[in-house]
C-alpha cells in the first residue's frame, strides 16, 4: 500500500519519488493492531523547503494530496482483489 501511495504522491508533489522507506515506527507497530491490517505514513512535505508552507495553506493543493492518499489507497485494494 505505501508504494502506491507514494506513487501517487510524487504525481502531485513534483518530488522525486524516492521510494517507500521501511521503518520502526511506533504509530505502525505491528503490536497495536491486526497483522493483516495495511499501514502506511505519509510524508507529504519536507520542513527544509519553503515553497512548501506555502502550498499547504493552498485549499486546492491539499485537495489534490487527499486524492493521491485515496487513489494509492484504492490502487492498492484492486490490486490486493486480483
């Protein structure tokens, strides 16, 4: 799920998709819930890169990123389907 995620993204983003980076995270620690339960965060700035602040207070721009999140999402339930 992260990777279609991420894919989607780096579509609205402009960044470079550097690909999923698997980590050790408390939010998704395997412990707080199902092991068959998909997960993933999602990065969706970066705090060094001004224009950034700039494009989150856009409403358009955070619509646009709430889609990607969704269509990663769904992306990754059709596949899971097949």
């Amino acid at each position: 799920m992260a990777a279609s995620v991420q894919q989607r993204i780096a579509i609205v983003t402009g960044y470079n998709n550097r690909g999923v980076q698997p980590q050790e995270l408390g939010t998704l620690d395997p412990n707080r819930h199902l092991l068959t339960t998909a997960e993933c965060l999602v990065e969706i700035s970066f705090i060094t890169d001004p224009l950034d602040e700039i494009r989150l207070f856009d409403i358009n721009y955070k619509k646009q990123l709430s889609e990607a999140i969704t269509l990663g999402i769904i992306d990754f339930l059709q596949r899971s389907l097949n």
